[in-house]
C-alpha cells in the first residue's frame, strides 16, 4: 500500500549507502493491516561503514519497536543443487567478515554482552514461510548463508573452502545485521535470493549488472511470497 518515504539524508546520524540500486531511504507504510518500516538500501563494510554503522537501521527499527525482522539479500549460490533465479530460506549463517557489530563496550539496555547464537533464525518463522511458499506453489531451498565483506568477488579456491565448510551461498550483507538483531531479541527470516552460480571448476565471470538484473526478476517472486507472509506475522 502507499508508503511514506523518508531519505536517509533527512535522518541525523544515519549512514548512506552508495551501492547502485539501493534507493536510500525508509519507508513506512502498511502491507494489508499489518504496519511495516521498510529500509530500501542498507550499508556494508566495503563501503568503509562500520560493524555498528552497518546496523544502524536494525537497531533503529528495534528501538522504534520493530519485534519481527525480514532480512533480504541477492547472493552467489555455491550449493551445485541450487539454481539461478531461485529463492533460499536462510537456515544458519556463518560470519566470515571478520567484523563483529558488538565489538566494544555492551549497551546492556540493548541485550546481554554474549548473546546466543545457537537459534538465530526463527524456526515459527521459517515453518510460516514454507508454508506460505507452498501455497504459492514457490519452491523454496534451504541451507548457510555465508556472511563476507567484499566488495571482491569470490575466487575459485575460496568458493571451494566455503562450500566445504558447509555454506549454500555466499553474499555481502545480512550476518551482521543478523547479529545485532539477535542481541537486541528481535525474531529474525532471512531470505536470499540467487543471482548467481559460483562453480569452482568452471567459474564464469559475472558482472554487477547481471545481478542486479537478476535480483530484479527474483525479486518479483519474493515480494509475492511477502505479501503473504507479512500479515500473518502480525498475528
């Protein structure tokens, strides 16, 4: 439904993000009866933002009263099952950024300085989504999102070593998001879609605007898959 936009320049202290086809600014707005806030546009380390600076908008939402998060992202499937164009439930993830957004001293007002990270994305929520995927008739697949800093894309060698490790695709965002939204309690999905097949034995150069392209067009399947799962969750 119709949004009332705010961009991130009119926000003090909040961070810009420079990526092409991330729009900069947060959207309130409604999704049938539920309210939602919408951030078209995060920040990343290899803009030269901060862990923290980088969780600048899940914090925010947080403090604003946000209790269920929906983290999206395009990234390079590296599971040889998974295809091109299709979407996956984020089931774990592993952070191999070599950031940490609770690095420093605990705001114990925000959560505990060790948060548990054993169940990070929300089971009700991920059982909600299949369900909803199902009814659809959207196939889902499932697996490890592994969380790198970029902007460098991946190489053969490291393809291979994060595959081995038990990763399903790879991207630059979300894990730290992720982080700080467990350490503040927020019931977290995250979703990825996949723009891109990384096959360490035959790997195929692949631009920006291939993705960005593809994103578009998978993007189209998971705001159907939104749209219905949105209201549930305000139930």
């Amino acid at each position: 439904q119709e949004a009332t936009p705010m961009p991130y320049t009119e926000i003090p202290g909040f961070p810009q993000s420079t990526v092409q086809s991330h729009a900069g600014r947060l959207l309130l707005g409604n999704v049938s009866t539920a309210p939602v806030l919408v951030l078209q546009g995060r920040f990343h380390v290899y803009e030269g933002h901060t862990a923290p600076e980088v969780c600048t908008g899940v914090r925010l939402a947080a403090l604003l009263g946000v209790k269920n998060l929906i983290l999206t992202n395009a990234a390079g499937a590296i599971n040889p099952l998974f295809a091109t164009g299709g979407i996956m439930l984020i089931t774990d993830h592993m952070n191999m950024s070599g950031h940490n957004p609770l690095r420093g001293p605990n705001n114990d007002q925000w959560g505990p300085r060790f948060p548990d990270m054993s169940q990070v994305y929300s089971p009700d929520m991920q059982n909600l989504v299949l369900n909803c995927a199902g009814h659809l008739g959207l196939r889902l697949e499932r697996g490890v999102y592994v969380g790198v800093q970029g902007p460098s894309l991946e190489t053969p060698a490291e393809t291979r070593a994060y595959r081995r490790l038990g990763g399903d695709a790879i991207g630059m965002s979300t894990v730290l998001e992720a982080i700080a939204a467990k350490h503040m309690g927020l019931n977290i999905l995250g979703l990825s879609c996949l723009t891109n097949k990384n096959l360490p034995d035959c790997m195929q150069e692949t631009s920006v605007e291939e993705i960005i392209a593809r994103a578009e067009a998978t993007g189209r399947e998971l705001g159907r898959l939104l749209d219905v799962i949105v209201p549930w969750l305000e139930g």
